[in-house]
C-alpha cells in the first residue's frame, strides 16, 4: 500500500516548495539568507531548512547562497512500505512534464530507511519509474548519466518514509569554481563563509576593516572574504545550474539576475578592505594565490609567506584575524600543537592589541591553553566533526578580565553563548604568592621587560641567569649542546635543551603534572615558559620544539611522534651525530650522558667495544672516532639501529651493505635483538665473546611485546650485569648507567660474582647537569 503526498502539482505554481540543505549548525543563520531572497514559509530543520520560494527568489538562492550545499524542489513524498512502494511513489510523478527526453539524469540517495535497506536498489527503482514513464508516453527513454547529469533527481530515506525532490542547484554550491587546488585539509566554502559571518565580517567590510587570516593555506577564507566584501555572488561563474534543464527554465530571468550579479561585483570591487592571508608554506602560498585569481581577486588580495608566531599585524589599524589553525599531520605533533595555541595566547594581547579574532578549533582542550576569553562561542561543523567557532576582542574588557581569572571553555551546545568560568584550585606545589600574580594571558615581554613583569619573572630571571653561565662554561669547555634548564623552580616543571645545528635549536619538554593539579595553573605557566624561553635564549617559535613527557612504559621511548622527517646533524667532541627535532620523544642523544660517551672516546683505542641497548649509537660512533679496532651494538629497535649506521657513516665508519650490517667482516656490527635474550646466549657460550670496553644503559622498566620477559631494572641488574660481566675481557671496563630515581646498586651481589665497582655519577654528570637528584647514576665494574 502507498500512502503519496504531491509535494508539487506543477514546476510553474506561485511559490515552489524548498528543501535547502547545509552544513550542520548553519540552519539558523541559513533562515536570515533565505528570507534576504524572498522566501517564505522559512523554517529551520536539521541539517537544512524550508521555505516557500517564487521563481525569482529560487534562482537568487542558488546563485546568491554563501551557505546552501543544495536547493531540492520536493515533487512527492510518503510512507513505502517495500521497494515496489517506492517505485509507486516515483510514478506518480509526471516525469516527462518537468524535462525532456533528450536529457540525462542521475538519481541521487540519501538516508537510511526500515523499509527499504539498500540505497543503491532504491536509487535503481527510481530510475526504473523515471524511464517507464517516458518509455509509456513516448516510446524512448532518456539516458542515465553518472557524471554531469543535465537533471539530477534527490531520493532521502527516513524510516519508512521517502521524499523525491528535483534538484535547482545541480552541483553542490560549496563549489564556487574558484579552488582548482587545496592545501592540506581544507576548509569547505560554505564553512569558511558562515565563520565569516558569524564573525560580522559584511559590516566590518563596509566599515574598511582589514582582514587577515595567518593560517591561510589555500586561501579558503581569505577569498570567501573578498566575496562578501565585493558583493559577489559565490555562483557569479557558475556554468550550469540544475534548473535550466527543465522544460519550465525562464533563461531570460537568469539571464537578468547573471547582469545583475555582475553589475554589482564591479562595483564592491572598488573599494574593497585590505585582505591579507599568510601562512609559513610558499607551496599553499601559491596554490591561494592560483584560487584567487580564478575567482576575480588577483590583484586585491595581498600572500605573505611568514610564521604566525612571530609575524607583525600587515594593517595599522586593526581589523579582523579569522583563522582555522593547523592541528594535525601539517604539525608534526602533539608538542607542536600545544606550542602553537601556548605561544599565540602569549603573544596576541601585545601584537594585536584592538583586533578581533574569530578561531575555529576543533579541539576543546586546545583553548585553555591560548589563555584568553572568548566573548562568543558558536558550534559548527566541519563535515561530520563538531567544532566551535571562539571569537576573543583583544585588548577588550573581556580579555582584561581574563589577566585576573582563570580560563575555561563552555560546553556551548547553542548557537550563541557567553564563556562561562570555572573555579581554579592551586598548584599542590606552587607558592601562593607567585599563584597571586599570574595572568592568564601576556605578552611576550623583551628581555629589558622581565624584571617589570609579575607573571613569570622567576622563571624568566631563573632561566637568564642560567643561559648566562652556562654559556660561559660552554665555550670554555668546548660543549655546544646542552642543559639550560631543568625544573629549577617546581612550579615550571620544564626541562630546556639548548642545540647547535648550528642555528640554535631549543628542545624544550614540559614534564606532565600530576592529575591533582588544577590544569588552568598548568597550562598558565606552560605558556609563559614557552613565551619567556623565545625571548631569553633568542630563537624563533619555528625553532622551539616541544614535547610532553609523562612517565614511559616498555619501548614507548621509542614510538614515532610524527612524520616530519627534519633530522639534522650536532657536533659533540669532534663526532658528528644526528638529531630529530620533531619525531620522536628524545632528540636521539641524551644529553646527560655527554661526559660518558667522551670517557668511551677516550678509552676506545685499540678496544673492542660492545654498545648494549645501544639507542641511536652515538656512543658507538664515539667509541669509533676514539680509535675502536670493532664494535657490535645491541638494540630491539630497528629503526634506531639505522639510526646508529647513520651516525657511523656520519663519522667515517666502513660499514658493509646494510642487508649484511651483522655479518662478522664488519668492524661494527649492529644486531637487532632483545638485548637479555642475546646477552644469555652469548653468555652460555663455552667461549662467550670478548669485549675490553662495554657501555650498557638500558631502560628502567620495558615490557615490549618484541621482548621475550620484562625488565625492571632495580629487579633485574644483578642478572643483567651477571651475563654482561662474562662478555667483559680481563683488565676490560664495564660502563654501566641507569636513569632510575632512588635506584640501589647491590654491590655485595656483584662483589661476590667477581666484580669490583666503583660509583663514578659525579664523574659523569657535567656542569649543566649538576642538579640533584642526579638524572643518572653510573658505575665503572671492572674484574676484582
């Protein structure tokens, strides 16, 4: 049984019914465009909205809507109770009144239905209604086309019901003509246009407000931008609409409203705003440039190449900065997000001051971290995945009223929403009286400025009076890489790392607080520390590296963080090593064993030395600059053991081709095993190998699924070092360290295996590492 509903008892009526469809929390400000056309009847529903519409005011939508992605004209509709109900329905409809035969179609399906299950099938009864009823009145049928169809016919299944509609807009309306390219995961048009609205970007346009977006890309917002600003149409160039198919198109209608789209683009072209899009990518830089031309902007939008982090603001007066920064693969990282949303919150109120900036984020956790008040916050969608539209007034009252309070996002499920305030708890750890002088959002300040400054002027101080002597100290021993800084003041628990490369590089990790920290302190003095370290130690953000590092389980040391690839090469002691910045936790060196790998320089002449959980080699690469006569290296992981050929190659080392790096005519070899399993084979030898020189630094803990047993190494030192001590030659040194806090050597177990040991941490532990507790303790175990 078919129960229809005629939605349209002919194209030609007073007004035609409308379905506009649009992205996800557009609905309401798609009502206010609809009605600017002339509709009526306007009523927002989800995922798009009704309306009444004469021919004029339907035509307008399609060429004139900044927001609609279809206008579906419904022709009928009703409950299908089977597949054959379906096709009933679509029979109803006069097809062959609405186009001609000539034509070809396509059947569009959407939804799901209890009724009918399979979307293709039903788009394959529509189709098979359509051609009977022209095959039943004129004895041929018109042809299906899957690509650029004349006429396209909407099919939407909701439970038991189904509606068909003829579409006016023919291709979706998101597609302006103008993007023949697109950056990494662009912005939609119909998106980019609604934040531009939400931002009340048509009146600052008209008021000459300047516009800038720092995070351009493809020039997505920037050119949507300039359309509203123009007064241009987003369809002015559009070839074909659905429309003109039909057997009912007035061409001379559309003729008229194309003349007067174009009269009015001429002239909003005259006296267009500054509209500005930078970004750090020359590629995407002219991949926008590409797309504006095409859509008529050639000449009035101006690309910069530059970092957003440092780039002044390219108008004097102030305007609107909208932006959708980066927070995926393009970065790298978590650190690097992090850094980005820490470092724009620090620097905004000083660089910007009297802006407005409208960001969209699709990450709730990220916006505490920028440290400023939203004044609005509006919930959109990117596609399928939730976003919120935050716009702050820099240097308004609301963002003075943040520099007292702390920072929160509301949960703002509606469309227009002040931000709310969460209580703040103390840090269990800080001093009160530095808690009272904070702010939620600085500037950064110059170096002459910190000792004015209240928020952050003990690290600041802290770390100028580090750099400053352990510079000196530097130069005078000849160290290019170093610790500058390593929780010093127990509430800015970061470590910084200084590196030569030979432009400075700051790796920078923030040690992860503890849950019992109130998360709005955390990410208050998060953001001063990074502001404060670019100022002090005088690098760029570009080259300021950022890394979270909470407590490591099993090899997650070793997990990749991105896929940036930018190694690079440091000097330490004459050795050439190479460093990665960007993809991993650890830079491949730690820093603190600097002292050990020049002692294994020093020693290695004429030794054969043995590397156990040998990392990335740069001890072995010492031991090889130092004159080693053979080396073998032990580590599970195989890509730091590429790692370790690359630092020996570095360093002039002969190996053999790669597939044979293991193979006994290779002065240095690296075996990819689990390093206790190999030390008991070799150990069970009756004529285990003989090495002079063994450095063995394993992990704390590491319960890698490539690892046949567990390793705690407060458990298990006596075993390892048991095994390590046969592979030690007579009058050979055995170097062994651990990073373990509170670890406690059993040397009455050791001593009674034969081993004599002496603690040599102090010996190992440079001047900028000279903070207790040690970051390692190490031991020198010779044959008693």
């Amino acid at each position: 049984m078919l129960e229809t509903e005629t939605l349209s008892e002919s194209i030609a009526p007073d007004t035609w019914p409308l379905f506009v469809t649009c992205g996800r929390g557009l609905e309401s400000i798609l009502v206010d465009e609809l009605i600017s056309f002339g509709a009526t009847e306007v009523k927002a529903g989800n995922g798009g909205v009704s309306a009444r519409a004469d021919r004029e005011a339907a035509y307008r939508t399609c060429l004139w809507s900044r927001l609609a992605s279809r206008v579906l004209m419904p022709l009928a509709g009703g409950t299908v109770a089977d597949p054959e109900a379906l096709y009933a329905l679509a029979r109803s409809v006069d097809w062959p009144e609405l186009f001609d035969v000539s034509k070809r179609f396509a059947i569009e399906a959407a939804g799901t239905s209890s009724t009918v299950t399979h979307s293709h099938y039903a788009a394959l009864k529509v189709k098979d209604a359509v051609v009977d009823a022209f095959r039943d009145l004129l004895g041929s049928r018109p042809d299906v086309a899957r690509d650029d169809p004349d006429i396209r016919i909407h099919l939407h299944l909701h439970r038991d019901k189904a509606t068909l509609s003829l579409d006016l807009s023919g291709d979706s309306l998101h597609r302006r003509g103008y993007r023949q390219q697109a950056g990494e995961a662009p912005l939609k048009e119909t998106l980019a246009a609604a934040m531009l609205m939400r931002a009340g970007w048509a009146t600052s346009a008209a008021e000459g407000a300047p516009l800038w977006d720092p995070f351009c890309g493809s020039g997505t917002l920037v050119i949507e931008a300039a359309m509203i600003a123009a007064d241009a149409a987003p369809q002015r160039t559009r070839q074909r609409f659905g429309f003109e198919a039909w057997n009912d198109h007035v061409p001379a209608l559309l003729k008229r409203l194309r003349a007067e789209a174009d009269e009015r683009f001429t002239e909003g072209l005259k006296n267009l705003p500054p509209l500005i899009g930078s970004d750090t990518d020359r590629r995407v830089l002219q991949i926008a440039q590409t797309n504006a031309a095409k859509a008529g902007f050639f000449a009035q939008i101006r690309w910069i190449e530059q970092d957003a982090l440092t780039a002044a603001p390219p108008c004097p007066a102030p305007g609107l900065l909208i932006c959708n920064p980066p927070y995926g693969e393009r970065l790298g990282s978590e650190g690097d997000i992090i850094k980005l949303y820490s470092l724009l919150g620090a620097r905004w109120p000083k660089a910007i001051a009297g802006w407005q900036v409208a960001l969209l984020t699709q990450r709730d956790d990220l916006t505490p971290r920028l440290g400023l008040r939203a004044t609005r916050i509006h919930s959109l969608y990117n596609g399928a995945l939730p976003c919120k539209l935050l716009q702050f007034d820099i240097g308004g009252p609301a963002a003075r009223a943040a520099a007292s309070e702390p920072v929160a996002v509301p949960d703002a499920d509606t469309e227009n929403t002040d931000a709310a305030e969460t209580p703040a708890s103390p840090w269990a750890r800080a001093a009160k009286s530095a808690e009272a002088r904070e702010s939620a959002a600085q500037p950064i300040p110059t170096v002459a400025e910190i000792a004015k400054d209240g928020f952050g002027s003990d690290f600041a101080n802290r770390l100028q009076k580090n750099a400053k002597h352990l510079a000196k100290w530097a130069k005078r021993r000849g160290v290019q890489n170093y610790r500058v800084y390593d929780a010093d003041l127990t509430e800015y628990a970061v470590a910084i790392d200084v590196y030569a490369t030979p432009e400075r590089q700051i790796h920078l990790q923030e040690y992860a607080p503890p849950k019992s920290i109130d998360t709005v302190q955390a990410e208050k003095r998060l953001r001063a520390a990074l502001a404060y370290t670019c100022e002090v130690l005088d690098v760029p953000p570009d080259r300021l590296h950022f890394k979270v590092r909470r407590a490591q389980k099993g090899t997650a040391q070793y997990q990749r963080m991105g896929h940036q690839g930018t190694a690079t090469r440091i000097v330490e002691h004459d050795v050439l090593l190479e460093v990665n910045f960007t993809d991993y936790l650890d830079t491949g060196v730690f820093l603190d064993h600097r002292p050990m790998r020049l002692r294994i320089q020093k020693a290695a002449a004429g030794k054969r030395f043995l590397n156990l959980f040998c990392y990335t080699g740069a001890a072995t690469a010492h031991a090889a600059v130092g004159g080693a006569v053979s080396s073998v290296s032990v580590d599970l992981s195989n890509t730091y053991l590429e790692w370790a050929e690359r630092n020996l190659r570095l360093n002039g080392s002969k190996l053999v081709d790669p597939e044979r790096r293991a193979s006994a005519d290779n002065p240095h070899r690296l075996f990819r095993a689990d390093c206790l399993a190999w030390l008991e084979e070799q150990a069970a030898k009756g004529r285990p190998p003989q090495f002079d020189l063994i450095f063995c630094d394993p992990p704390t803990f590491s319960n890698s699924k490539k690892m046949e047993d567990t390793l705690d190494i407060q458990r298990d030192h006596v075993g390892l070092l048991t095994h390590t001590f046969r592979l030690l030659a007579p009058g050979g040194v055995l170097l062994f360290s651990t990073n373990r806090r509170k670890f406690e050597l059993d040397e009455a177990a050791l001593a009674a295996l034969g081993m004599q040991v002496r603690d040599i941490t102090a010996e190992t532990l440079d001047e900028d590492f000279k903070r207790p507790p040690p970051a390692h303790r190490a031991y020198e175990i010779t044959h008693a």
